[in-house]
C-alpha cells in the first residue's frame, strides 16, 4: 500500500513541475506543491491538461492508438470526521460503484464491465474500474479504459487511462505500471498515536502524603 517512488538522477523544469529521468527508459514526474508523483515510460509525452482538476497527464506514442493518462485531484471532505482506522470502510462508501457511474457520466455511453474494491492508488485506499465509452469532445471513437481511485486525507485522486478500444490490450500491463507507480506525501499515521509511546496506558502514579488521604494520582 505504501509505496516509495523511484529516485531521480537529474531534474528538467517542465510544465512549472518536475520531470526526473530515473534511467534509460522512465520518467518520474513530481508536483512540487503536494509532493504527488508518477513515472511513466520516456517515449510517453507530456500533453496539455484538458480538466481544471487534470494534474498530470502523458500520452503514450502511436498516432491511432489515443492511449493517455490523466491525473486529477480534488478536496472531498464528505468523510472528514471519520478516522484514519475506517479509511477502508470510508473507500466502501465513497469511492466504490456509485463514484464510478458519476465519474463515467462524463463520456457518452459509458459502460462499467467491472468495480472492484480494496485497492489502492498512491498512499490511499481506493477501487478500479473496467470501463468503455465514446470520447464526448474532440475526434470520436470507441474507448475502452482503466481507472483507479482514491481517497486520502480528504483528497480524492482519479488515474484514468484510456486507449481507442482496439488498441486497449496493447497498452494494458503499460496502464497497471503508470498506477502502481503513483504516490504522494504521507499526511496520516498508520498508528493513533503516531511515533509517541502509548503513555496513556501507564498505570498511575501516586506520590504519597503524610495521610493517604493526602496521596496525589497522576
């Protein structure tokens, strides 16, 4: 679940965020902000934000094939109150079948071939989905389409690839390397009381007077 992104060995300034070339064949790209990052293969190209909410996206090389990834990222603060212990209960309620039906409403017949609960995308617990649709604004085509979503410390992150529908397969493996890839800053402890010593659970401490009605407890 928590994951270590690859460590760069030199830094280009591109699209006012970081682009790190980790070796030969990847990049890993980083918002310096939020400390969000993703590696993707070097023959992918970074390409023009389309939504107010698309953080990162790349399109991978193939003219005819239209295979891209987008990351978006908003503030969701519908279950702010709940603790970090139910974050998986929290991913049942929020980030499951329903999200993804309001998510694809977006692109014109959409069809969800498969949900999938209890995985994750980055530090947050999350789901996936299997999806077709037809792109709704520029050329029109079939898309067939993998998605993961997330939510982690009251922000929603949506990885959403996509290639023309016969073409899918081809990108696939690519798609699942892109999500596994993805991580941010750790924000949430995994323990209650962080890296602090359980000191609530020490017993008393009595300092004693000269009666034991004057006995003090700490």
């Amino acid at each position: 679940m928590f994951k270590k992104s690859l460590l760069s060995l030199a830094v280009a300034a591109s699209f006012s965020v970081f682009s790190l070339p980790a070796s030969a064949d990847i990049f890993v790209w980083q918002d310096p902000e939020i400390k969000l990052s993703v590696t993707y293969p070097d023959r992918w190209d970074r390409v023009i934000a389309r939504q107010p909410d698309e953080l990162f996206a790349v399109a991978a090389p193939g003219e005819n094939d239209h295979a891209i990834c987008r990351l978006r990222t908003r503030a969701d603060r519908r279950f702010a109150i709940y603790p970090p212990r139910l974050s998986p209960n929290v991913q049942h309620l929020g980030v499951s079948y329903d999200f993804w039906e309001s998510y694809v409403g977006e692109y014109d017949n959409a069809v969800l071939h498969k949900v999938s609960d209890d995985a994750a995308l980055g530090r947050g617990f999350g789901s996936y989905a299997d999806v077709s649709y037809f792109t709704a604004t520029g050329s029109k085509m079939q898309k067939r389409g993998l998605m993961f979503a997330s939510l982690y410390n009251n922000t929603l992150y949506v990885l959403d690839c996509s290639a023309e529908a016969s073409a899918y397969y081809k990108w696939h493996d690519s798609f699942l390397s892109v999500a596994k890839s993805v991580d941010f800053r750790k924000e949430i402890h995994e323990l209650p009381n962080g890296d602090y010593r359980t000191f609530w659970k020490d017993p008393k401490l009595k300092i004693h007077g000269l009666r034991d009605v004057d006995a003090v407890y700490y």
